[in-house]
C-alpha cells in the first residue's frame, strides 16, 4: 500500500529544515544552490508532490491563466475558426508553462468584473478575446493597468494606448487581398465589412482603400469612409447570416460589382450562397475574397480565396508574454508588469479559384 510523503520527510532526507524545502519547491527567497539541488533530489527520490492548493496559497498565487470571451446566445462559439485556433495556441502554451486555463463568459454591455477576477485571486493573468473598442472597455481596462494587474488584448487594438497587444497586420492583409483582386483584372470591387468598434474592421477597411486608391479607383484627397462608393460598401457582424442578407444589397448593384471582398470567412460563405440563390454565380459572374483562410475556405463551392491569419501563434504568443511575466520573481504581482509592448503577426494571401478573372 503506497503512502503519502510529507515535507517533513523530505527535510530530513535532504538535511534542512521543512522551512528550506518550501522555499525550494514554492521558488521563494534566495537560497544556495547546492541546498537547492538537495532539496530536489530528495524529493524526487521520495515521489514528492507538493499540495496544489497549500503551494498556490503560499504563493499568494492562483496557478490559472483566465481567457475572457464574449458570451453570444445561440453562437457555438468553440465552433468559430477564429476562437478555437486561439484557444488552442493558448492552452497548448498554457500546458507547457505548468498552468492552468479558466474559461470566463461575459455578456455584451453588462458589468465587465475584470478587476473582481484578480482580487478574488481567480487567476494570476487573463487575455481577453472579442473586446470592443467603447469608453466602458477602455475604463475598465485602464483600470487593470493602473492596477498593474497583467492583461493581454488579441486581434483588438486600442488606439492612443499603450496595452499589451498581440494583433496580425490586418491593413497588409486586406491590402494584399484587394491587389489580387484589382490583378485579376476587376475594378470594381465592393467591400463587406465587420462592426465598426473592432479595430480589425477599421484596418481591413484601411487597406482595401489603399489597394484601390493605388489603383486610381478612389479619390486620394477624401477621407477613408468618404473615398468609397456608397454602394460598393456593406457591413455585417461576422456571421454568415450577415454575409447572406448583405448578398441582396449588392444584387441591387449587380452590373456595377464585378468583385467582392469580405471581412471573413463566414461572411463571405454567406455571401456566396445569397448570390447563387439570387441566381448568380460565385466565381463566375462576381469574383469574391474572404478573410481568415478558415477549414471551411477550402470545401465551398468554388474554394475560396483567403488571408491566412496566424490565430493559434497570436494564442500561443499571448500565454507566453503574460506568463513569462507574470512568473517572473521579479514582477510577484506587484504591479511592476510592463504593459506596453505590442505584436503584430503577419498574414498571408491564399488564392483560390472563387476569385479568378473570369470577367477580366
């Protein structure tokens, strides 16, 4: 019958007092190295375990990394390309750290609660996914700095702050995108849009202004709202119901779109299949571009041409910024966490057939 090893065992084994070996396992003060190197060879000769729960107390610690989502009814949310590549580039860094990940929902324009998590001790750091740019998001996240509390925004950006960010360069990527497009041979190329409180929705709308503008499509001197045609500018909420009802109002303006890029994948699923039921033809009688480069990209009828966007390295990224930080004996939650750097990952275009100048 096997039996419990206790610290003491392991400080009479190794010499020193039970103080030393929780010092030792819980990475706490100086100490020698050769008492340190005592410490653990007993306890792995012993099969010591020290208690999660005593070993996060004396830490004053948690061990969680939290992962703040939105909560959307009727949205499978772990189902969405975007949210599950992150999730998995932040667990797979999570595991590799010795932490744990705690899944937090909340609900669109209620109380936020982030500072609740870190006096509560429910997590040691959180990245926060689908934020929008609102004065009560920026509030509450200044609050979490000031606090010196460590928080990681992804695939949101806030102008004029200095948060710690982890985006792709979503203006390049849309801009790439429109290029293709205007290579192709269209000219006149109409664009789906996300919600404007995303900043991912204000750069890809930058970059497909860029790409027309370059091409002598769009007035140089106006603004970026005001360069683009009214009818040659929609927007959705990323759903591929949005992509679908947006598929009428461009039909209005059929002989005047040769070409459509969208703000994502499922969008630009929608809008493919609002076209056919309108009775016209993806990839044959209107070009369309998607975002994302989403599994379901590569199965729609005609595939779908597509910005690859590194989800799971910016998940991956994210973990190991906060954790190297936060698990840190310099930092010890202190607020000494240094918010200020900012990622950003590039994109890549993958042409498939939905987008080929058939109207060139």
């Amino acid at each position: 019958m096997s039996h419990i090893v206790t610290r003491k065992a392991v400080a009479e084994m190794a010499g020193v007092s039970e103080a030393t070996v929780s010092r030792v396992l819980n990475n706490v003060g100086p100490m020698r190295e050769e008492t340190k190197q005592k410490v653990l060879e007993a306890a792995e000769i012993l099969g010591y375990y020290p208690n999660a729960i005593a070993q996060s107390f004396a830490r004053r610690r948690s061990g969680n990394l939290g992962v703040i989502l939105p909560y959307v009814p009727k949205v499978h949310i772990f189902s969405t390309y975007y949210f599950s590549e992150i999730l998995n580039g932040i667990g797979e860094q999570v595991r590799e750290l010795g932490y744990d990940m705690l899944l937090i929902f909340r609900k669109p324009r209620h109380e936020n609660g982030y500072m609740d998590l870190f006096r509560s001790q429910k997590v040691d750091a959180c990245i926060l996914l689908g934020t929008t740019d609102t004065p009560e998001e920026r509030t509450a996240l200044k609050a979490l700095e000031e606090a010196g509390h460590p928080f990681c925004l992804v695939n949101q950006h806030f102008e004029g702050e200095h948060f710690l960010e982890v985006d792709a360069d979503h203006e390049q990527g849309a801009y790439e995108a429109v290029k293709h497009l205007l290579n192709e041979g269209y000219r006149k190329i109409a664009f789906l849009n996300g919600p404007p409180q995303y900043s991912n929705s204000l750069d890809r709308l930058k970059g497909y202004v860029r790409a027309m503008t370059e091409a002598g499509l769009f007035n140089p001197d106006k603004s970026i709202t005001e360069a683009v045609p009214p009818e040659w500018l929609n927007s959705g909420n990323y759903s591929r119901t949005s992509g679908y009802e947006a598929a009428s109002r461009f039909f209005c303006n059929k002989d005047h779109i040769e070409a459509v890029f969208a703000a994502n994948d499922r969008m630009a699923i929608g809008l493919m299949q609002g076209f056919r039921d309108l009775g016209v033809l993806p990839g044959k009688d209107v070009a369309i571009a998607g975002y994302d480069d989403s599994d379901a990209a590569r199965i729609t009828d005609p595939p779908l041409t597509s910005v690859a966007v590194p989800f799971y390295q910016m998940g991956v990224m994210a973990a190991k910024l906060l954790l190297s930080d936060s698990g840190s004996e310099d930092s010890e939650m202190d607020g000494a966490f240094d918010h200020r750097q900012q990622v950003q990952l590039g994109t890549k275009l993958i042409v498939r057939s939905s987008s080929k100048g058939n109207q060139a």
